[in-house]
C-alpha cells in the first residue's frame, strides 16, 4: 500500500521499481532496469534536480522565491520544473533549438520560460558538445541578469551524491544484494558515478560499465569521430568534470541503429516505451552479459533514463 497522502510532488521522486527485462533480454544472464522515466518530471533528473535545489535552500545559495535559472537538454529542466513548482521559484531553462520541440513544449507546460538557443553544430535531434556549451552560456548569462540561482548540473556535486545516497542503495535492496554488473550512459556522469560508488562499496566486484555512443568515445580514451548521435542527454565528447575513472572498468559503444532497434524491443516485447539512452543502456547490458565476461547466470542492472513520450 502507498502512503495514504503524499505531501507533494517532490515526494513521488526515488523509489522507482526495478524491472526484470526478461522477454526483451531472456539470456544470457538477467537485466533488472530502474524505472527512473516513472518520475514526475519524466526522467532520471528529478533526483538531481530536487538535491540540487534542496541543498542551495539549506545553505543559503537560493533564497525563497528566487529564480532557478539551468541549461537542460529538457529532462534536467523539466526535474527543476517539478522541485520550482512545489517550492515556489520561477524557473527559467536555455534549451540548444536540436532537442525535440516535445521537451520545450513540456518545460513550458510545467511552468518555466523556454530560452531556445541556436545550435553551434549539430542537428535536429542530434546535440554536439558545443550546441550544450552555447546553451550553458546563455544560462550562466541570464543568471546573472537575473539575479538567480545557476543550477549547473555538470559541476554540482549533489548530483552524484543523491544517486550514491539513494539510487544505488535502491538497486542493492531490491535486486536483494545481487548485482554483478552496473551499466549506463553519462551525460554529467551523475547516474553513472553515484551507483557504481554505491554498489562497489556494497561488493567491490561488481562490474562497472560506462556506455558511449559509437564514435563518440572519451571514456574509453578515443578520440571522437562522430559527435552527433541519438544518445540525448548523453555522450557530450568530453569527459564529465566530475569523472573518477577508477569506477569504471569498461566502456561499452552503442550505434544509433543499435540504440533504435531496442527502444523497439522495449516496447513492443515489455510495454516499455523509453527513450534512446534507456535502449542504448540495455543494448549494452545485453552486450557485456553476451561478451562471456560475466558468469553465465549474472545479473547486470541498468536504468531506464526517461519517457519516450519525449521524443
Ligand atoms: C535521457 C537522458 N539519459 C541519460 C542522462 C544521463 O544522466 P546523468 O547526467 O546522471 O549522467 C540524461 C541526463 O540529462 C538524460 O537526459
């Protein structure tokens, strides 16, 4: 039974279920993957975005009443949305013009003020490192005409302390303290670094895999050939400012074609209509746990990053 009332929307963030994928990933191995798209804002965000603004409240960075003012790629705003809604600021998001017009129309809906900023050199539904840059400095820039809060997801460290704190503690309770591999994708690598700190601490073995898309590698200490991809949210072509490598033990590669085929599957075999990083995240657990380098019976978890109604 759910709690009879629950005080707000910031409440329906964590918590989220962890699915066994079995008919779109019946062997080898297992893949249980966190249902984050069930949040309120849609996505894995949320729980950045009520950290962040929780701890700026605390300490005085964000007064009462005061704009929030981010660069997203819609999830991130959308998270901020949400938090700004139950605790009473404006928010206003820069959005590079490459993202789906579904996330500005959403962002809006919720409340915030959209500022879409042109793209430097990526595409429609394709956003390069630079397109985020040009955005992030609009950001920062109406920040400090407007006298608000700069979220700045990439540096801010209550980003991967919320995933450390409470995504992995999650993942170790439900999958009963069986998890032999964490897979995901990085956009500031808070998902990725928060969980594997989480579960390495719970069982140093387990192994711990970053997924990249194709030509578009960092981590993997590649240099990028194909910036574009749709990888939304992710696979940015540098290495995050808060990276530790040494919680990473591979990097998996996924194609656009790869990351198309199991959103597919995902919806078609398991009712799960997910976006492009969720699929790429399961395409590369079904991968490691194919590549023979996991025990034949291994569990590997992910996470299902956002909504396909997004896209
Ligand atoms: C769709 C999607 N997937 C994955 C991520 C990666 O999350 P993180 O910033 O925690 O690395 C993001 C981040 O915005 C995202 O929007």
């Amino acid at each position: 039974m759910p709690p009879a009332i629950t005080p707000s929307a910031l409440d329906l963030i964590g918590n989220t279920p962890l699915i066994a994928l079995d008919r779109a990933h019946p062997g080898p191995g297992r893949i249980l993957a966190k249902a984050e798209f069930m949040q309120p804002g849609g996505s894995v965000k949320d729980r950045a975005a009520r950290a962040i603004l929780l701890a700026a409240r605390a300490d005085g960075r964000l007064v009462r009443g005061a704009p929030v003012v981010e660069m997203t790629s819609g999830n991130m705003g959308a998270g901020l949305a949400v938090a700004c809604a139950a605790l009473g600021h404006p928010l206003v998001v820069t959005l590079s013009a490459g993202n789906s017009p579904q996330r500005a129309r959403m962002l809006e809906a919720l409340g915030a003020e959209v500022v879409l900023v042109p793209q430097v050199d990526g595409l429609p539904g394709q956003v390069t490192g630079a397109d985020v840059a040009a955005a992030a400095e609009e950001a920062g820039r109406l920040a400090r005409e407007r006298g608000g809060f700069y979220v700045d997801q990439f540096h801010a460290s209550e980003g991967v302390g919320i995933h450390r704190d409470t995504t992995g503690p999650e993942i170790w309770a439900q999958s009963g303290g069986r998890v032999d591999a964490w897979v995901a994708s990085v956009g500031t690598g808070a998902t990725f670094l928060g969980v594997a700190a989480a579960l390495r601490a719970r069982n140093p073995q387990v192994v711990c895999a970053a997924v990249e898309p194709d030509g578009c590698r960092p981590l993997a200490g590649e240099p990028v050939t194909k910036p574009r991809h749709v990888l939304q949210g992710t696979g940015y072509g540098s290495v995050p400012p808060h990276w530790d490598p040494g919680l990473m033990d591979l990097a998996v590669s996924v194609t656009d074609d790869e990351a198309a085929h199991w959103r597919r599957l995902l919806a078609i075999r398991e009712g799960l209509h997910v976006g492009y990083s969720a699929a790429a995240n399961v395409c590369a657990a079904a991968a490691l746990l194919a590549s023979g380098r996991l025990p034949a019976d291994a569990v590997a978890v992910t996470v299902l990053c956002d909504t396909g109604l997004k896209y």
